[in-house]
C-alpha cells in the first residue's frame, strides 16, 4: 500500500511540475524569451495540448516546419475538438505550401482548407477564425477549394456577430468579385455608419494596397490614423494602419518621409499584441526605406540589429540577403 501511494504521490509531483513549466513557458513566449519557453517546454507534458501547441509555435518562428506539423498533429490529438489547434494547423500548412514544390502546395492548400473549417466549426463565434476561412475561399482556386459562395456566407455570418466586422469582409467579398453594385452600397453604409472607426478605413487601405493603387490606399490609411481612437479595438486599427501606411511607401517606392515617420512612431510608441506586425518587420521596413533614400550604412545597421534581435527565420533571411547586397 505505502507502494502504491509513493508511486501515486510521485505522478502526482511530476504532473503538477509539467504543468508549471507548461505555463511558464507560455508566458516566456509571450514576453518575447523564445529561449526560456523553448527550455521549459522540454519538461513539459509531451501528451499536453499546450505543450505542443507552443512547441509549434516556437517551431514556426525558428522555420522548423517539418518539427511544426508534428507538433500540432500531437495537439490536435489530445484535443480534437478545439478550434485555435485548428487554425493553428492551418497556419503551419500555409508555411509548409509556401516552402514546397509546386507539385506539394495543392495538397497543403487543402490542409489550410480543412484546418479552418474545423477552426470555424469548433469555435463559430471567432470572427478571426471565420476571416481566415473567408479570405481562402476568396483567394484560392477552385481546384483547392475555394469556393466564392461560401466566402460570403461567412462574411454574413461574420455580420451577425459582429455588424462592423461584418461591414468590412463583405468590403473584401465584394471586391474581390467585382460586384460593383454590392461594393457601392456597403461602402455607403460603412462610411455613413462607421465613418469614425479607424477599423473601417484601415481595410479600405488594404484592398486598395492589395489592387496596387497606392495613393487611395496611403489616403484611407491615413484617415485611419488620424481617428480618435476610445477603445482598444480602435488603438489597433489605428496601429495596423500606421504600419501599413510605412508599408505602402515601400511598396510604392514614394512618400518615404511619411513612410519614415509612421514606421518610426509604430517602433517607439506602439505596444504591439495580438496579430499585430513584430517591431522587427517595421524595421526591416524602415531600412528598406532608408535603402531607396540612398543612405546604404543606415540601412545595413538597421539590417544588422534586426538580426541579432529576431528569431524569425523568414525575416533573418531576408536581412542577411540585404546585409551581404550592402557589404
């Protein structure tokens, strides 16, 4: 008996430790120490949802993508009927078409396909998970499975959640399937409803960044930025559209003082959260910018801070290819 109760006490000891290490994991991931979360997360509970949910997290960021579909396949198992294991499923399958062979990326597009319908499914009042699933159907071929049709039942059911969330992806659907009838009357209702909600103006800059007309874009965006903003959705629409504004300057190689000034203001003033572009892609920005400007030694010191202070594999690769065409 006294056996059986150590062996239990033990379990009990190593569980509870597990879970202590899963959780402060989380919140070294969340503070930004990948190297801590890494570390703790190797003592964690290996059959936790958590567990792998994080290590795919930290996986994704490191560029280990074969380590991330095996780690989220794990989570998915121990719980298959959560919703944000879904979408996260879906992002890593998205990383994994980007990085195939174009004989791979149709079969990865139909596992982001299946990874957010399940995470629609699994939590139908997520309007982030719904937005993701819409813009696939909106984007993807039919071979993949997209599906127009199906993109605005979801923006409709985006609106019965939320009417300016709603406002905003049938601004998507509809441009996107140039029904210029459908376009004019949402647009009515969104600038006569929401004509001070940052949010509004901010996805109106997206579709015209997304057509390449950059001076309708840098227009929207603006406004966007200059709303009083009263609530936290509002501060980061306004935030979004400040990155997206010094974005737009590179994009179009033009109005680089404005672009300067809003990537600037986005790196030192902005507390960054929720899906919210890292500091560290505004300042590859700000040195690309600084790159069209002529001034090549600030750009590259700009590139080489980025690489001692990041742990995204895409962007450091993308600044060491700057660095060396600077050196």
């Amino acid at each position: 008996m006294k056996k059986i109760l150590l062996i239990s006490a033990l379990s009990f000891a190593l569980s509870n430790s597990a879970f202590a290490n899963t959780e402060q994991a989380i919140a070294a991931y969340n503070a930004g120490d990948i190297a801590q979360a890494t570390a703790l997360l190797s003592h964690g509970d290996k059959n936790d949802y958590k567990t792998n949910l994080y290590l795919t997290k930290i996986a994704l960021v490191n560029g280990e993508l074969d380590d991330a579909e095996q780690h989220i396949k794990d989570a998915v198992k121990a719980s298959p009927e959560r919703g944000e294991l879904h979408f996260e499923y879906a992002k890593v399958m998205a990383a994994q078409a980007e990085a195939s062979s174009i004989f791979s990326k149709m079969g990865y597009a139909k596992k982001v396909l299946k990874g957010f319908t399940k995470a629609a499914k699994y939590s139908p009042e997520n309007i982030k998970y719904r937005r993701s699933l819409m813009s696939f159907h909106l984007m993807a071929p039919g071979l993949a499975g997209g599906d127009k049709e199906e993109a605005l039942n979801q923006a409709l059911a985006i609106q019965s959640l939320d009417p300016l969330s709603g406002v905003t992806a049938l601004m998507q659907v509809y441009t996107q399937t140039e029904n210029t009838e459908k376009m004019a009357e949402i647009e009515q209702v969104a600038l006569s409803t929401y004509s001070n909600e940052p949010e509004v103006h901010y996805q109106r800059g997206m579709i015209f960044l997304q057509q390449e007309d950059f001076q309708a874009a840098r227009e929207h965006l603006s406004k966007a930025t200059s709303l009083v903003a009263n609530t936290e959705r509002q501060l980061n629409a306004k935030h979004m559209a400040m990155y997206q504004l010094g974005r737009s300057s590179v994009l179009s190689k033009s109005h680089f003082d404005e672009g300067v000034a809003a990537l600037t203001y986005y790196i030192d003033e902005v507390e960054v959260s929720g899906s919210m572009p890292d500091k560290s892609w505004a300042k590859f920005r700000l040195a690309n910018l600084a790159e069209f400007q002529g001034n090549k030694t600030k750009a590259k010191t700009i590139y080489n801070e980025i690489l001692q202070e990041t742990s995204d594999s895409k962007l450091k690769k993308k600044a060491k290819k700057k660095v060396r065409k600077l050196s």
